[in-house]
C-alpha cells in the first residue's frame, strides 16, 4: 500500500519538522572552573557573587568556584581537580605566587586556558591576566600619602601576604614615590596577611614598640581600619592619615570607612568577575583576547566619597533592574521551553494518533477485503456443490433413463439373436430411433450439464458476434429430426425474414435446444410445434410454442427456481430435473436476455428469448 507509506513518511518528517520549533541558538556548553583562594572576606565574596551573577547571563556557561580556605595546598588540589575535569577554561587567583605556580604552569601546558584573576603566579605560563594594575595602585597611593604628609613623615607599611604578588607590587609601586627622599621614612609593619584580625595583632606589636608615625599605608582596607582601631585605643589615631586599598562600596567597604573617618583614602580595587566570564567565553569560543586586561582604578577620600557611594549605589540599583530584567527573560524562555515541549509532546500524540488510525484504517480494510475474499470463496464453494448436486440429480435421474432404455434395446437385440423369431424390419427402425433419441438426450444433457458447471464456476464468457438467425437455428432445429419422428410430430420454423443479430451463438444454440426439447417432451402425437424468430420493438426474439400438457400458474412461477423439479414426465415417459431450463434463464441472464412463459394447462405452452438491440 503506497499511500500508507507516503503518509507514514509525511508523518516522520512532521515530526523531524517539530525538532526545528523556534528553539534557542543551539550554542556548546563552556565549563569554566575558578579556583578562589577564600571566601573568608567581603572583597572575595563580592567577587564570588559577581561570578555567579554573570555567569548566570549566560545559559551556556558551566561554572564552578572551588574555595581553598585560604591554604596554598588546598588550592594545589582544587586546581589539579579542575585538570582532571578538563574544564574549558581555568581562573585562578593564586594565593602565593611562587607555590601555585608549578600546577598553574601544567593546566596551561596541557592546552587548559588559564586566566589570572587579582592575584599572579611567578611564571608567564597563563593565557591572561584581569586585574587592578598594582604597582599602579601602590604608586598612587604613595603620591596621595606625599601629598597628605606635606614634604616629610614616617610611614608605617602593613604588608598583605608578602609571597602574593598584590602585596610585592603594592610595595614596588608605593616605595618608588619615596625613592632616594629622605624625608621619609618607610617602616616595615609586617605581615597583616590581608585580615584585619592578623593585622590588628602585627600592628599592636608595633605600636608597643613605636607610635611615632605620621601615616599607615595598609595594603588593604580592612588592615588598614585595624591599624585605625589600635591607635584609637591608643587614643594616637588623630596623629596618623590611614590609606587603605579596596574601596569596596556597601556599609562594610572601604569607602564607608572614608565617609566615617576612620580612613583618610582608599584606592578603588575591583574584583573583576564579569570581566573574567566574559574573556573566559571569548577564550573558549576561540577569540583572541588581550594578555592583560588591567582594570580601572581611582582614589577615594573625603571629597569624593560620596559621590563614589551614590555612583556604586545607582550602579548597584541598574544592576538590580539589570538581573530582573534577565531574571524575567530567563522565566520568559523557559515558559518558551515548556511550550515547546508541550507542543512538541502534543505533536508527537498527533502523528501518533494519525499512525495509529490509519494503522486501523488499513487493518480494517484488510479485514473487509479477507471477508469478502472470504465470502466469495464461500459462495463459489456453494455454487461447486449446488452443481455437484445438480450433475448428480441429473446423472441419477434424466440420464439414467436413456441410457437404461438403450441398454434395454441393446438386451432386447441381442436376446432376439438367440431366439427363433428374430426382429423385423419395422421393430429394428424402432429401436434404432429410440437407441438415438436417448443417446441425443444424454448428449443434450451431457451438453448442459458442461455449461452449468462453466456458468455457476464463472468461466461462461460472453462471446458475440454478427450471423444470420437460420445459422444457428436450423442446425438446432435438425438435430431433433429422429426425436420428432419418433414421436411423430413437426417442427415448423418461421422466419420474418432471415435477418441478421448480434448474439453469442453457443447461447442462442443451447436455449433453442432447451426450448425444444422441452416442447417435445410435453407433445403429443401428431403435435405441431412451432419455432418463430422475429424482429421486434426494439430487439429480437425467438419463441417456441408447443400444443402440449401445459402447465399451471403455480408451475410457472416456479419454473427457473432451483428447488423446483418437475413431477411431470413427458409424454413418452421422459423424465427430467428442469437443467435445461434453468439453464437456459442463466445464459439469457449473461447475454442480458430474458425469457418469458406463458401456458395454458391443456393447450401448450410458449418460451420466448428476448433479445434487446442494445445488448
Ligand atoms: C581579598 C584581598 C583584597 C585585596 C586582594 C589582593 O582577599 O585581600 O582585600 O585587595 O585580596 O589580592
């Protein structure tokens, strides 16, 4: 069934069809690892959320932050972790330089882009590195002090962690302010290892020893309003400017500190995060990026806070509005997602549905098809019996009888051979006429019995062509000759005129043999029948007209019904099961013919073949 496949391939490209449903831009995961070497203070967590936030503006991006808790080792592991993930990309801000810079070195020597974030390693080995430019930091803060300590002063440098690069470049830049002046002095606080808590501790050591300074440069914020908190104890805190580094806006930053006196300036030192997803994107999409992207700075003191503060405010609120815009769009495309699923799902029923229907459709077809197959076999198989029945009846019945009274004849013969008054002449010619009769009969009837099976078995075909009336009937009508003197009575054929039909010349034969015989079983002696052919309205016809027995209305009525086997026996004791003319309405019914009876019990009865001139 062609069609049923077409339609199943209409159906699967349908289906292929609701894949390409308006879908998001396919686009490749990025995995992104970022190694932190804490999460313990406000600078790094600010710079965790950045992170985060960013990286959640972009649906392809894998990230994952691993927190070393401040330990060198744990940050090793954590970055050997990120090796074996095979990550995209790899950021790292390095607690020390010189001990993480070994395992930095290999991520990025097995092909792992690595980007550098606030913090270096001691090696080249990394793709980039985003970040404050420190030296920078450190030397705008030295300029600052200069500026606050008016031409001389002793300066007191609490140190962040002196093995991280921010802490030597920090130094680098500040002291270079200072070269060769000897008005200033620079004195080593030691190492608050970026925690107020540590510091607090390296700075009360100090001031136990010595108080005698003009300015506190802490290397970040939180050190540096430790120092702040120590010399208020001491009640010296008037006496010293405190600079810190950071800037962090918010009531816990650096710039609160400047508004709320404890600092006298701060340098802005941003974490960078979305920075960082950004070129890590790039790098993983194959976009070249710079080898330093050196993040903006910028001195905050007492004038400038609170502009600073309103500025990070109203970025702060941009930003809020920012991520409820992308918060909605995020809602937005995942309601989108559903639909589509849903669409997709409900798509996927309906071509479903329509595979299973027409799956139906077809079994049901074949079902119909096996039924009426079925059926027809069935009736074919009923017909083989009726007809099997039928030759039997005629074979028990009206064949029977003649080849009995031949076979009688045939004793009767050869009995008389023996006997002593052998036959005579006249008895010899009767049993001669009888012996034909019979043997015409059940060659007649041998004859029918063929085209019945042939008819009920549909192998019976029309077969029509153009002759004249006589041809077939006068050959019909002569092969009665020895029956009809036998039973000493005429057949008179009348002819209009000899014209011409259209007809199957086999059929017409067999229906003027049947009608008849028929006419001669039931008459009598000296009986005339008559056989006419005409042309009529619109046709032709042929009717044979007998004056014997008749029959009934009953009869007539039941004359070409299969059930009917006439009681009646011809007039020389002829016996029959009606074949002949059952027969006869078959072949009359393929050539689209009928015929007609009409008797009258006691008189004769007529058949006539009528043939219509369309047919
Ligand atoms: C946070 C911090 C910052 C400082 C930076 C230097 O952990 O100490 O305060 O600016 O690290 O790496």
């Amino acid at each position: 069934m062609p069609g049923f496949k077409k339609t199943i391939l209409v159906c699967l490209l349908l289906l292929s069809a609701c894949s390409y449903l308006p879908n998001e831009p396919a686009t490749e995961n990025i995995s992104i690892g970022f190694s932190q070497l804490t999460s313990n203070d406000l600078w790094r967590q600010t710079m965790n959320a950045e992170f985060e936030r960013f990286a959640l503006l972009y649906p392809e991006v894998n990230l994952e932050i691993r927190d070393a808790n401040d330990v060198s080792a744990q940050q090793i592991k954590d970055i050997e972790y990120f090796i074996n993930q095979n990550v995209d990309v790899l950021i790292v801000s390095p607690k020390e330089a010189d001990l993480l810079t070994p395992v930095v070195e290999k991520a990025y020597k097995l092909g792992i882009p690595v980007i550098l974030v606030d913090r270096k390693t001691s090696s080249d080995a990394y793709t980039t590195y985003i970040g404050g430019d420190n030296v920078e930091i450190g030397r705008q803060a030295g300029n600052y002090a200069k500026y606050l300590l008016n031409g001389s002063g002793r300066i007191l440098e609490i140190y962040g962690t002196k093995t991280s690069s921010p802490a030597q470049e920090r130094h680098k830049g500040f002291i270079e302010q200072f070269a060769e002046d000897e008005r200033f002095e620079i004195i080593d606080g030691g190492d608050g290892q970026w925690f107020g808590k540590s510091a607090e501790k390296v700075i009360r050591e100090v001031f136990e020893e010595d108080q005698a300074f003009d300015l506190v440069y802490a290397h970040n914020d939180v050190m540096a309003e430790a120092a702040f908190l120590v010399a208020s104890e001491l009640g010296i805190e008037d006496e010293m400017f405190f600079i810190g580094i950071d800037a962090l806006p918010g009531k816990e930053g650096g710039a609160q500190m400047v508004k709320d006196g404890k600092l006298d300036a701060t340098l802005r030192y941003l974490t960078g995060g979305r920075v960082a997803i950004e070129t890590a994107i790039a790098i993983a999409n194959g976009d070249s990026v710079p080898r330093n992207i050196t993040l903006k700075t910028a001195l905050i003191n007492s004038e400038n806070v609170e502009i600073y503060q309103n500025e990070e405010e109203r970025i702060q609120e941009q930003q809020k509005i920012l991520e409820q815009q992308q918060q909605a769009i995020t809602d937005q495309l995942l309601k989108f997602e559903n639909q589509r699923l849903l669409l997709t799902l409900i798509f996927t029923l309906l071509v479903g549905a329509i595979l299973i229907l027409l799956f139906l459709i077809r079994a049901s077809r074949a079902k119909r098809k096996i039924n009426s197959e079925l059926k027809s076999t069935n009736n074919h198989l009923n017909r083989m019996v009726e007809t099997n029945n039928e030759i039997n009846s005629v074979i028990g019945h009206d064949i029977k009888t003649p080849i009995n009274s031949t076979l009688a004849i045939a004793e009767l013969m050869a009995d008389s051979l023996n006997d002593d008054e052998p036959i005579d002449k006249e008895e010899l010619q009767n049993f001669s006429s009888i012996i034909q009769v019979s043997i015409k009969s059940i060659s007649d009837l041998t004859n029918d019995l063929f085209n019945w099976s042939r008819i009920q078995a549909g192998d019976l075909k029309l077969r029509k062509e153009h002759f004249k009336i006589s041809e077939i009937v006068d050959p019909t009508v002569d092969l009665f000759e020895t029956m009809t003197s036998f039973k000493s009575i005429t057949i008179e054929t009348i002819y209009e005129n000899d014209f011409e039909i259209y007809a199957d010349k086999h059929i017409v034969a067999t229906i003027v043999r049947n009608f008849l015989s028929n006419a001669l079983k039931f008459s009598s002696k000296g009986d005339t029948i008559y056989l006419t052919c005409e042309e009529i309205n619109d046709g032709w016809s042929i009717s044979v007209k007998d004056e014997g027995v008749g029959m009934t209305e009953e009869v007539q009525q039941k004359l070409f019904h299969k059930e009917f086997h006439p009681s009646k026996v011809g007039t020389k004791k002829e016996v029959g099961t009606g074949l002949g003319l059952r027969l006869s309405k078959k072949m009359a019914d393929l050539h689209q013919a009928s015929i007609e009876v009409k008797s009258i019990l006691g008189k004769g009865s007529t058949f006539t073949f009528k043939v219509p001139n369309t047919v």
